[in-house]
C-alpha cells in the first residue's frame, strides 16, 4: 500500500468480507435477506447488515404470532 487511497480501498474490502462471513453464517431462513443485503449498492458496512438482518427476523417473529425473542438492541452506524 502506497497512499491513502489504497489503504482506503484495503478497509472496505475487509469490511466486505466480514459481511459475507456474517451472512453465510446464517441459517437458511435468512436467504432472502442476505440476497437484499448483497444487491445493495453501495454496499452495507457489518453493523448495517446486522440491523437489517435483526429487522427481519423480528418481523417474521411478529408475522408468526412469536412474542418471545431476543432484546432488541441498538447498533449505531458508523
């Protein structure tokens, strides 16, 4: 890495890559969600990708009459 601009470029491939790790970790009720969350353009950072993903499961959890489910909690973006 020379300048700025590849450290840059370096940071959100990590960044990237954590969110595929996130994703394919996933059970395989979510593979709607991680379909939405790999077409975005631009990308989701990993905390982005958490909330939608939380979002979604609680509303499927509602949707299905489940009351009982994790505490929400709130995640700040960067």
């Amino acid at each position: 890495m020379k300048d700025f601009e590849d450290i840059v470029a370096y940071k959100k491939l990590i960044e990237l890559l954590w969110v595929h790790i996130f994703l394919n970790g996933l059970d395989a009720e979510f593979k709607q969600i991680q379909g939405e969350i790999l077409r975005k353009d631009p990308a989701l950072i990993l905390e982005e990708t958490y909330v939608n993903v939380h979002r979604d499961y609680i509303h499927r959890a509602a949707f299905n009459g489940k009351s009982k489910h994790s505490k929400s909690y709130v995640i700040v973006a960067r």
